[in-house]
C-alpha cells in the first residue's frame, strides 16, 4: 500500500471524525441527545482526559488537573510522531497492507483527538446550557492544550440490574455499553484491533532458505 493511499485514507477518516464533532458542538448543548434506536443514541459529552474520561490527577494528588491535561496533550503529541515515524516505516519496507491500514487507522484516530485536545479550547466557547459558537468574541473556553474531546456515539444495548450471584457487582444496576466515544475512538480500536485479530498477517515471518555446500560425492 503506498503513502498516496494511506493518506487518502487518514485524511478520509480525519473529515469524518471532524465534521461530526463540529456538528454536535455547534447543533448540542452539552448533554443533549438524540435517540436513533433504543439500543443507540446520539449523546453529547466531552472528554478532557484519558480513555473512559480517566485523568492524570485521578491518581495522584500531586498533580493538578490543569497541568495533567498539559502532560496529557503533550504525550499525545509526542506519540502521533512515533506513530506516523512507524507508518512511514512500514510503507517504505513494504509491509503488509494490514498493517498499513492499521497504522493509518491509529494514526487518524490519534490525530483527530489531538485536535480536540490543542485547538477546540480556543475555537469554541462552552456548550454548558448552550449551543457553541465558532470563534466567539471574547475568546474560547479555555487556552491552546486545553481542550476537550467531543464525543458522541453512545450504545447503550442493554440496561438492568445484574445477578445476585455475580461476584462483586451482583444487584447493581448496569449498561452494556456505557462509554460515549467518537470517530477517532473507533478508527484507533478498529486500527488496534486488526493488528491483534490479523497479527500474523500484519507481522509476517520471512522464511530464508538456507543452503549447504558439500563436497562432491557426498
């Protein structure tokens, strides 16, 4: 696969991922949400840490939220280098077309939440109790490095309360699936997935033949 079509497809992935996010901050109030089918709504949150909204400061006190957003956003800066380093690594020693479109999934995903993460602070103002304007006079809702990710896909499958007899979380109430995650979440799972469903594919061994030289005769 070569770097024209890895970049088409980052670049693909890159639109999508932003114009969905564009949308829902400009068209949502922060929680709002939309109900397609019972088991999938639209939902509007915003995430300013790590996976599953985790932050830095969560475990430990020595860091402030602030400051662990900064360390967040700075990580994720450094680890897109690494990443498209490995992309363009893989394509010039021809890797399989697996891992290309696995690296290039991670890849766009990563980056599209990186924007989120440097410029939505400063581009929109806050959706708490209203819709965000594009470039508001007076300034964003925070400084560059400071933003938060839009997430939106919720799926919601099912919801109960679960078994006595499961160990720990028995009697509790629980939805399968609880997270809201966005389009940069699913090309980063997707791209992570292939490569631990279709490893062999993705890494494949070369096999060298070995030859032996004897003597005559023998």
């Amino acid at each position: 696969m070569s770097l024209k079509k890895a970049s088409i497809l980052i670049i693909v992935i890159l639109l999508i991922d932003q114009i969905s996010k564009i949308y829902i901050k400009t068209h949502f109030e922060l929680g709002g949400e939309v109900k397609i089918f019972n088991w999938f709504r639209i939902l509007f949150v915003e995430n300013d840490g790590m996976a599953w909204g985790a932050k830095l400061s969560d475990f430990t006190s020595m860091i402030t939220d602030r400051k662990a957003k900064v360390i967040l956003t700075s990580f994720r800066l450094v680890a897109i280098v690494g990443i498209g380093y490995w992309l363009v690594s893989a394509i010039k020693s021809k890797g399989s077309k697996i891992l290309i479109v696995a690296i290039s999934l991670i890849f766009a995903g990563a980056l599209g939440n990186i924007i989120d993460s440097v410029f939505y602070g400063i581009i929109f103002n806050d959706s708490y109790g209203q819709i965000a304007t594009v470039f508001p006079e007076g300034g964003g809702y925070d400084s560059l490095l400071h933003g938060k990710v839009v997430d939106m896909l919720h799926f919601p499958i099912w919801k109960g309360y679960l078994p006595e007899w499961i160990p720990w979380y028995g009697g509790k109430y629980f939805t399968f699936f609880e997270p809201v995650f966005n389009i940069a979440d699913v090309a980063i799972s997707t791209g992570v997935g292939m490569l631990i469903v279709f490893n062999r594919k993705a890494f494949p061994k070369e096999h060298k033949v070995v030859k032996i030289d004897t003597p005559l005769g023998e």
